[in-house]
C-alpha cells in the first residue's frame, strides 16, 4: 500500500466510529499524492485558493467533491461559485451576502458554512461569535435564498495546549448545538460542525466534529514519522 492509501486507512478507521467525514485538504501536495489519495477512494478534497481548486477540479476526476477552505476574496466569489461543493469559510455577512447574490444571479444555491473565530490570533478570520447566532436569524428568516447554511466551521490556536484548543472546540460545539436548537428546523441542512486538522483532530472529534479537514497527517504521514 502506498502511503497516503495507509494514512487513509488509519484515519479512516479512526473517524469511522464517530461518523464524521474527512476532508483531503490537497493544497502544496504533489498531484501524484492527490491521486493515490482518490484511488484510496477519497472524493472530498480541499483548497484555500481560488486558482487552485479551479485548475485541480480542471485536472483531476470529475467525481471529486472540492471544498474551498481559505479566506475568499470578493473578486474570486464568481468564479468559485460554479466549481464548489462547500464553502467552508464564510467570515463576515458581508461575503455572505455576496455569495447569495452571485448564486441568485447564477440559478445556484451555494452550500456554505460560517467560520467562527475560536483562537486566540487576532490575524485569523472569522465571525465573532456574538455575530452568528443574529446572522443564522437573518437566514433562518429567508435573507439568503441563494446560499444553503450547512453549519459552522472554526480553527483553533496554534499552540500545543490541549486545553486552550479543547476549550476552544467546546466553546464552538456549544454555539452549533445552541444553533440548531433555534434554527434547525428553519434550516434543514444545519448540520456540520468543521473542526480539526492534523494536530488537532481528536481534541475536534471528541466535541463533535463532523468534517475535519486534514492535510499533512494525511498526504506527509511517512515523512512525518520516518
Ligand atoms: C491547510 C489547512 C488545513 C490542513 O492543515 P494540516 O495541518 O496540514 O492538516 C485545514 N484547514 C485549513 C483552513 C487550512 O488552511
């Protein structure tokens, strides 16, 4: 087995029992990996760049599912909507409120996940969590026809504090279930909560993650353990 196909296996296995969905995060990875990783039978791949998952989806399998996970400029909105399955980084109302428009003019509903900023950088993007809650309102209430609210996404701090980044995990798994309770039944596709990348992954899964988005424990596996 190659290696990337026995990384898979081994995280596979890990989230099997907790129902949660891997997404190959495949941006700075060879394409010769992306492959082994897609024969292994992975479909969801992920990109934090708008030329990069365009000239990917170009070049690769059409069955894949591309997730775009990077902060996402207004200039790029137009050409991304058509190549994306799920965007899980919407960080202000106002980028949501473009996606919806562009999907409106399009004939698209776009799948989308608010980002929420857990961690303890400032630099990093995201709602505050006082803002996602009225913002769910403002959806739940028909605002946004052209976007599907799939649930929230967050990155906790680069640091190797297992309690910082639990707290953080816990904080935003408490505002997707305090979410759903209010909104769900107005907002159908609420589901997902995506947290947790290599180094962080079973603080996420352990409160609840439901995709969690993994680029070198998956495609670097051997060079990180050899
Ligand atoms: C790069 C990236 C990841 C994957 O990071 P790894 O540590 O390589 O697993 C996950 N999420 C986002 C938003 C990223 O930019």
């Amino acid at each position: 087995m190659n290696p990337v196909a026995a990384a898979l296996d081994r995280l596979n296995n890990l989230l099997g029992p907790t129902g949660a969905r891997l997404v190959a995060v495949s941006k700075y990875q060879s394409d010769e990996r992306v492959i082994m990783a897609y024969e292994a039978g992975q479909r969801i791949f992920a990109e934090n760049r708008v030329q990069e998952l365009l000239a990917k989806k170009a070049r690769f399998p059409s069955d894949i599912e591309w997730h775009f996970i990077g902060h996402l400029q207004s200039n790029k909105v137009r050409m991304l909507l058509p190549a994306v399955g799920l965007i899980h980084s919407v960080d202000s109302p106002a980028l949501l409120e473009q996606i919806n428009h562009e999907s409106l003019r399009m004939g698209l509903q776009t799948n989308v996940l608010l980002q929420v900023h857990i961690a303890q950088e400032e630099h990093k993007f995201g709602l505050k969590a006082p803002e996602v809650l009225p913002l769910l309102n403002r959806c739940a209430e028909g605002a946004f026809e052209g976007v599907r609210v799939g649930g929230l996404m967050g990155m906790a701090s680069l640091c190797h504090d297992d309690l910082q980044i639990g707290g953080e995990f816990s904080g935003l798994s408490t505002l997707f279930n305090e979410a759903k309770s209010r909104f769900g039944a107005r907002l159908p596709d609420f589901n997902e909560l995506s947290m947790g990348m290599s180094g962080d992954y079973a603080l996420a899964l352990q409160h609840g993650s439901t995709l969690v988005r993994m680029g070198s424990a998956l495609f670097e596996a051997d060079a990180l353990h050899s």
